[in-house]
C-alpha cells in the first residue's frame, strides 16, 4: 500500500465519473432543480448548442444566487451557473484531482476529453469511494484521535 504512488501514477478514469447530469444554456432554473432532484446529483453540467461546457450548476450556487430570491427561479440557469468551471482530462491523476478539489474547494469537477466533450462528473462522493474501495482496511480501522474527541458533553 502507497497512497503517494496510487495518488501519483492512478488515472482519474478508473474512479466513478457516471453520476453527471447536463442540460442546455436557457433552461430555467426551475426546471434545473427538477432535474436535479430526478437524479438525485448535487452538480448540472450547462452545455451550449454545440455540446461544449460553459457552466456548472452546483447547490453551492443554489444556496449563494437562487435561495431567498424567488425571481431567480424563473430565470436562466445560466445567469446563475458558475461559468468557465475548472476541468481535468481523463490524462488526469488522482492526485491532481485532489490538489484542485481541495485548493478550489470544489465538490464536483467536469471531465473532458480532448476535443472538449463531456467524459464524466468527478465527485466528491467518488474520491470517497475510490479511497474506501482500495484502502478499507486502513480507512475503516483508522484509530481516534485522541484531540477530536470531545472532552465534555453537548448541549443540555
């Protein structure tokens, strides 16, 4: 077992990119939050005429330009997408999944290919699982630590 060696040299294709969900510039975002709930998936994928990303719709977009403003729900989901999002290639390592995810403090990342044409979503959730999947022993057997325990009860 060498995460450092897994990290470096494991191509992010070998993780689960399926669960992604795209629709078109010009949907409302009424309608995005349908479809997001139909899938059960945190993130849309907003693609323009020709099949190229330009946006993601996340639930951190929900919670920061849709909630509290019930005007925004009729609006084009991409006034209130996140435009130019960053991207990884299926070239793309492991570890260079990690790095961007935590230094952009990203949840879901797009997945092109070279032509700029939708491979997959990399989650969060996927991450979690390529990691509990290849190392249940040393995940599931971690021992506490000792400073994240609580000393004293919560509340009453």
């Amino acid at each position: 077992m060498n995460f450092e060696l897994d990290f470096q040299y494991e191509k992010i294709t070998r993780l689960d990119l399926t669960t992604y969900v795209t629709t078109r510039a010009g949907t409302s975002v009424l309608d995005t939050l349908a479809l997001m709930r139909e899938h059960r998936v945190n993130a849309v994928l907003v693609e323009d005429d020709a099949n190229r990303i330009i946006g993601i719709f996340t639930e951190r977009d929900v919670l920061l330009k849709v909630a509290g403003e019930p005007d925004a729900l009729g609006q084009s989901v991409d006034s209130v997408m996140t435009t130019g999002p960053q991207t990884l290639s299926p070239d793309d390592t492991v570890g260079d999944a990690l790095q961007l995810m935590n230094r952009g403090h990203y949840r879901n990342v797009p997945v092109l290919d070279d032509d700029q044409g939708v491979v997959g979503n990399l989650s969060q959730h996927a991450l979690i699982t390529f990691l509990t999947d290849r190392y249940p022993r040393e995940i599931y057997h971690l021992p506490p630590e000792t400073d994240m325990i609580p000393q004293t009860r919560e509340g009453a």
